[in-house]
C-alpha cells in the first residue's frame, strides 16, 4: 500500500502499518518517500505533495499526530538532516537541493549548474555532503557530487 509507514518488529514478523493519512498518500506518483529517525519522531517526505513530515512517536511506540513541516518543494525524494536541530538538506529530482529550516522556510543551495542530475538521496557526515545525481531522468553525466557545510 503507497502512503503509508509501516512498523516491522526487531525480532521478525509481518509489518504492520504504523502511520496512515492524507499527508503520506499519494496524489499522483508517489506518495511517502525518504524516512528518517530523529529527535523521537519519524521524518518523511511526500514527493508528490512536495512536503517534509514528522510524525512524533508516542510513549507507547504509536504514531502521534502527522505534522507538515515544510511545503513547496516539488519531487522532494530523500533528505539529511545537518546536524543542526532540525534543519536539513532535502534532495529534490528537480535537480535541486534546499536547505530546509526547522520554521519551514527553505532556499535552493545546489542546482543543475553545480552539476547536479536528478538526485535521488543525499548523506551528511560531519562537514560533508554527498549528493549521488542518478542522471535517471536525462542518461547522462550520473555522478557523486560533494559539498562542504557552512556551520
């Protein structure tokens, strides 16, 4: 089922469907996409709605209510977080990566013109970023683009 987060237990078992919404559904594509664990929430992007999520997790495990915490950035695919509260890099298969604040605001800081091609994931590990363009879109010139955080 699109749209949805599922919960696998540690020890095996089926999934179980862990979070459900209109904000994790689909539109057209692709609905809920890149996921992450940070500051007791799970974080996960809807491609097609272009929005950023958190969904807090609950005492007893369970999902808390679905937050959108940023909107507006189309083909919004996977993202990291900086290492700077909540503020993150969202990598976008508009050839775009935005800085995302933790108020929702969000600025385009690596385009086409640094050579980016449909990114599809981004990683940060302590200054670094790595951008792997998957070049899916236009078959050409796929590469690993890197990039040093201002902090």
């Amino acid at each position: 089922m699109h749209g949805v987060v599922y919960r696998v237990p540690a020890s095996g078992g089926s999934a179980t469907v862990w979070a459900d919404g209109d904000a994790l559904r689909p539109s057209t594509f692709a609905g809920a996409n890149g996921l992450k664990l940070h500051g007791g929430a799970v974080w996960v992007t809807n491609l097609d709605k272009g929005t950023v999520l958190r969904i807090p997790i609950t005492a007893h495990g369970t999902a808390g209510p679905i937050q959108v915490r940023a909107t507006g950035m189309p083909s919004i695919d996977d993202f990291a977080f900086t290492g700077r509260g909540d503020t993150l890099l969202a990598a976008r298969d508009d050839d775009e990566v935005d800085l995302v604040r933790p108020d929702g605001t969000h600025t385009a800081v690596l385009t086409a013109a640094d050579g980016l091609r449909t990114p599809t994931s981004v990683a940060v590990h302590a200054d670094e970023v790595y951008l792997p363009s998957a070049a899916y879109l236009t078959g050409a010139d796929p590469n690993l683009l890197t990039a040093r955080l201002d902090r």
